[in-house]
C-alpha cells in the first residue's frame, strides 16, 4: 500500500492546480471577451473560461500521464 501525502505536498498541488486555472482562465478571458462584445460579459467570460479550463485540466490531463 503506497505512502499517504503530506499535508505540504496536498496544499502545494491545490496552490498549482488553482493557479493554472485562475491564471490560465484569465488569459484565454481577455482573449474572449472582445469577441463577446466588450466589457460588460467580462465576469461571465472569466468564469466560464476558469471553470472550462479546470475541467480539462482535471478531466483530459490525466489521460495523458
């Protein structure tokens, strides 16, 4: 039976996996946002592309390894 994690190693991963998403999110909003229009959706394309780009981090990311 392998070793349990550290309590270290358990934040340090959420820390990465919510900074790819929030920063990569961000990116790929400020990219969007002018093709919907302008600033008033700007909330609306933030969260949709944080929380579309954490599902494919978490969903097709471990396909790979």
């Amino acid at each position: 039976m392998p070793e349990p994690i550290g309590e270290f190693r358990r934040w340090f991963s959420a820390t990465v996996d919510g900074s790819i998403a929030l920063f990569g999110g961000l990116a790929i909003a400020v990219r969007i946002v002018p093709l919907l229009g302008g600033p008033s959706p700007f909330w609306a394309g933030v969260l949709a592309s944080v929380f579309g780009l954490s599902f494919l981090h978490h969903v097709l990311g471990p396909c790979g390894a």
